[in-house]
C-alpha cells in the first residue's frame, strides 16, 4: 500500500470521528437545553402556585370581613343607642308636656271677658263736641277684666243697634281693673240735620259676652237720630270724643 494511500485512508478516518464528536457535541447541548427547559418548568409552575395562594388567601380576607360582619352585630348596640335616642324623644315630649303646661298657665293667668256684674257704666252730656254722649266704663270686680270690642247699646226701644265707628278701633281691646276706667263716644245726631228726624229716647241697655246685660241711666233730653253711632272702647277720653 503506498503512502498516499494510507494518509486518504486516515484523513477520511479523522473526519468522520471528528463528524461523530460534533453529532455527540450537539446532542448534548439540546440535551442541556431540554433539561433547562424541564427544570425552567418547575420554576415557572411554583409562582403558579404562589398565584393559587392569594385566592386561598382572598378567602382569608373574606373570612376577615366575614369576621368584621360578625363585629357588625355591634350595630345592635347602635339600635340600643338610637334606642337611647327614642329616650331622648321621650324627654322633649317631657319637655312639650311643660311647656303645653306653661301655656295653659298662662292661659289661666290671662284676664276673662267682662260680665255686667264686673263694670258699671255711666252717660254723660258733652259740651264738645256737640250731640255727643260719653259712656264711661268704670271696674267694680276685684280682677282686671277685659271689655267688648265696643258697646253693643241699645237705646229706648229700637229693634237695631247702632254701628261702630271703625276708624276709632284702638291697637287693642280695652280692659279694666279694680277701679280703672275705659271710654266710648256715642254720636247721637248730626249736627248738619242729614240723620232725620231727631227722636227721645230715655233708656239704654248694654248686653256682654255672657248675655249679662248692664242698665245705663241717661240723662234728660237726650236724642238720637238715623246717624247714631258708637265708638270702640278707649283707655282715653280724647279718643272717645274724637269722632
């Protein structure tokens, strides 16, 4: 065999155990690349389950406020103290109940209407203005008493009653006390002769509130005619003879 015969023989020998070595290299390494991959695979499944955990732990969480539901009863105690409140509820009726008897207290305090038997009443000629009567309302009882809005008077024996003067209404009814007096004009006739006929007339009554009715003795020669007409009452003179 010649010599360049063997050195083909061998160079074609060391190729194909060098083409086996690199086989083998290669194998290897997708060996080493595949078990990388298996191991990787168990690292990715554990954050899976590190995942499943916090579910577990969502129901823990659940269970906590399932826990703070159970705290919750203590709303109960809330109810008692709104309970409290009703209490407190009670308490300002307490306080309606006093101040309705406060009222009513006050209600009893405050002065009653007249009666005939509480006031005498007097007529009076005036000089001025002319044709004028003054009534005088005088207190007899031993309480202040409050008067009619105006004297409901009745004269002679007329079927009507004269009207008020409405311009005259004081700010407030007039009341008396124990000696205290109260004023109302009458207007027995017009001076310019626009009433008619002027009539006599020798008696007058005034009616209260409680059908108690006061005689009022006039004096001689008093007239009236169709313009007769009343003042309110008035703590004043010069109001009653104002109009």
């Amino acid at each position: 065999m010649s010599v360049r015969t063997t050195r083909t023989r061998l160079f074609a020998a060391t190729t194909v155990a060098l083409a086996a070595l690199a086989l083998t290299a290669c194998e290897g390494d997708e060996g080493t690349d595949t078990g990388a991959a298996a191991s990787s695979a168990p690292a990715s499944s554990a954050p899976a389950g590190e995942q499943a955990k916090p579910s577990t732990g969502g129901s823990d969480s659940d269970g906590d406020k399932g826990t703070d539901g159970a705290n919750g009863s203590n709303g109960s105690n809330g109810s008692d103290k709104s309970g409290g409140g009703s209490s407190g509820s009670d308490s300002s009726g307490s306080g309606s109940n006093a101040g309705s008897s406060t009222g009513d207290q006050d209600d009893a305090e405050k002065p009653g209407n007249c009666s005939a038997s509480d006031v005498k009443i007097t007529a009076t000629k005036v000089s001025r203005p002319i044709n004028h009567l003054l009534l005088t309302a005088t207190g007899t009882g031993s309480k202040t008493c409050m008067l009619p809005p105006y004297p409901v008077a009745r004269f002679g024996e007329a079927q009507s009653v004269p009207p008020v003067i409405e311009e005259s209404q004081p700010h407030a009814v007039a009341g008396v006390g124990p000696g205290e007096t109260a004023y109302a004009g009458v207007r027995l006739t017009m001076a310019d002769g626009s009433g008619g006929e002027p009539i006599s007339v020798g008696t007058l009554t005034i009616p209260f509130d409680d059908d108690s009715v006061a005689k009022v003795a006039l004096p001689s020669g008093v007239h009236v005619d169709s313009k007769l007409a009343v003042t309110y009452w008035q703590t004043g003179i010069d109001h009653a003879l104002e109009y």
